[in-house]
C-alpha cells in the first residue's frame, strides 16, 4: 500500500516527523505576526530533504484596500527558478475580489470572523525542498500577515506524487458581442452559436503529465443596459480538451459541460450563497446577479487526467456574447517540469469599483 493518503491519520510510521513553520513571537511576547513591508519579499517556508505541506493557516489584515489582491504567495518545489504556485493570497485560498466571507470546503476553508481564517489543507509534497514565499505590493502601508505551515519530513521522495500547481487569470473585460437598442434580453443572452473554444475565457493550459483538480471563478457582471431585465451572467458551458494534439483545430473538446451554474453542479441561475465539500457559490452577487460573484469547483474524487497537456476555459455568456470582469484560480498537481506562467501586474488585478451591486427597485 501506498504509504502517503490524505486521509492517513491512523497507520503508525515511523518515517514521518511533523514539523510546522509559523509567525510566533520568538521573544515570548504576543506580537506573532510578520511585517510585510510594501514592496519586499518574505520566505515563510524554506526546507530541504523529502516531505509534504499538510496544513496552511493565514490570516492577514492592511488598513490599505484591495490588499488580497495585493500580497502574492508564491510555492517552489525541489529547487526550481520558477513558482509552482504565484497567486493573490486571497484567490489561492477560494475567494475572489479582494474579499473573504465564511464558507467550507473540503480543501479550503475561510472562517470566522466574517472568513478572515485562510485555510488549506491540499496536500504538497517535495522530494528534496520546498519554499513558500510572499511578496506585498501594496501601494503605501504594511500587511500584518500570521501564519502556520504544518509539515512533515519524510525519509525518502515519492517519484509518483504531482507537485500542487496554481495560476491566477484575469479578463477585464471578456470579449463580448455588442448589444444594440434592438435586442431583447432572450436575444443578446441565448441567440447565437459557438462551435469553438477560441472567445472563451481560459481556465487553465498546462503541458505535461497530471491532473487538474478544480478551480474558482470570479465574475463582475458589467451589462448594465437593461438591469431591470433579465441580467444573468451564465450560460456559457465549460469545453476540457485532454492531450489534444491539434492546435487550432480542436474539436469538439474531450469534456464539453451544459452552463456555468452546471459546471458549478447547481442549477437554474442561483442567486443563494451555497458551500458544500466539492462545490459552491460563496458570493451570490446583489439584486439581477450584479456586484461580485464567486464560485468554486473541486474535482478531488473525479479529476481530469492528462498524460501531455490540458486546457480548461469556459464561455462568458452563452456564445461568449456578454462583456464582463472574469477572474479564477486553477488548482492541479503535476509531474515537473511545468509551463511557466506569469501573473498581471497589480494595477491590473484591483477589483472593479464601477459596477457595483444593484440594490431591489422600491
């Protein structure tokens, strides 16, 4: 039997010491936070030798706003130059827009107060080193950020285990159609056909052997020409192509998906904040789906397997037809080396102020 499983809390083995990384007052006192001041870089994490991240804890606060869309948390594994994970902290922990609110999944968790507690507890293991950085961008002040990493030490590597791999994206806005006085809400929502994953907003594209395993989306509505209509950002159907040998001419994908609130397994535009262990809708939005939304999806018992590459987007709107702010974060393990990504620059991952949420006609 395989000696490394998520849930092994009761096999006794010997070839495993825990270990945790923290921010505690080394002087005694109760000062057990890191300073981060805007523009540095801090190592919260650097071992070496075989072993796995089992358990992350942060909580951060800045009295500067938008500063979870300003702190990035980078991961290296096994000595490499480029970051397997390079995320806004709030984003790698399920939340978008700068924002946290209380919910649970199975591998993420904010709690409370008001989902200030970031918790992870996917897996990492590293075969001879691991580092966890921050980076604060924050345009003038400091972030006060606490933190645990429990981890273990292990004897010797398991060559079989995909290192964790997340990216963060942005579309601001995506490319949508334009909407003439003429149409109807049925027409500029539903009309239309789309037999490519080109327009779509992309998710992920990775290259090598491994398995995606989730993600969450952001999304801004910014149709504000009929509120009072008929607003729902959905429609658009999630397209996976797995190994796909073709560039160009991909077609039709290996997984193609009914609709945004299906690929988030609910149903019928819901307007409810929901969490359950693989899926939710964390941030609803305000009255006709306006303000930020935020959702997530995790495929930690039905992953998506690829031996050479994949490709995850989604349509925004049906048909790519609609204008709107999309963010997410992909999650998925990997055997190394992995496709370099980078992320925007800060000004460009700020949240949108101009759209804001619609309170009901009186």
């Amino acid at each position: 039997m395989n000696n490394f499983d998520w849930f092994d809390f009761v096999r006794i083995n010997d070839s495993r010491r825990s270990r945790r990384a923290s921010s505690w007052d080394t002087a005694g006192g109760n000062r057990d936070r890191l300073a981060i001041v805007r523009g540095t870089t801090h190592t919260l994490l650097d071992v070496e030798g075989p072993g796995c991240i089992t358990h992350i804890w942060f909580t951060l606060h800045s009295i500067e706003p938008y500063y979870l869309r300003k702190v990035l948390l980078k991961m290296y594994w096994d000595g490499e130059e480029e970051p397997s994970v390079l995320v806004p902290v709030g984003d790698f922990f399920g939340v978008g827009h700068a924002e946290t609110t209380n919910y649970a999944s199975l591998p993420m968790v904010m709690a409370a107060r008001d989902g200030a507690g970031l918790n992870c507890y996917l897996p990492m293991p590293f075969s001879n080193g691991a580092r966890i950085e921050v980076t604060s961008e924050n345009f003038a002040t400091e972030t006060r950020l606490y933190y645990n990493i429990d981890y273990e030490l292990w004897d010797a590597p398991q060559d079989d285990l995909g290192r964790l791999h997340a990216c963060w994206r942005r579309e601001n806005p995506t490319d949508g159609i334009e909407e003439t006085p003429d149409m109807t809400d049925h027409t500029f929502q539903q009309a239309g056909v789309n037999l490519s994953d080109e327009g779509n907003y992309l998710i992920l594209e990775a290259e090598g052997k491994g398995q995606y395993i989730g993600c969450n989306l952001n999304i801004h509505p910014m149709r504000n020409s009929k509120v009072d209509g008929w607003n729902w950002y959905g429609e658009g159907d999630e397209m996976i192509f797995v190994d796909d040998d073709n560039e160009g001419e991909r077609w039709p994908p290996t997984m193609h998906g009914t609709g945004t609130e299906d690929y988030f397994n609910t149903a019928w535009g819901p307007d409810e904040k929901f969490d359950s262990p693989f899926f939710g809708l964390t941030k609803p939005g305000g009255h006709n789906w306006t303000g930020f939304i935020s959702w997530y999806r995790w495929h930690l018992l039905d992953p998506v397997r690829f031996s050479r590459s994949v490709r995850v987007s989604i349509e925004h709107g049906h048909a790519n037809r609609r204008s709107d702010d999309f963010s997410s974060t992909a999650y998925w393990y990997q055997l190394e080396p992995h496709k370099p990504f980078g992320i925007l620059p800060v000004e460009e991952r700020l949240p949108r102020a101009d759209f804001p949420a619609l309170k009901p006609p009186e």
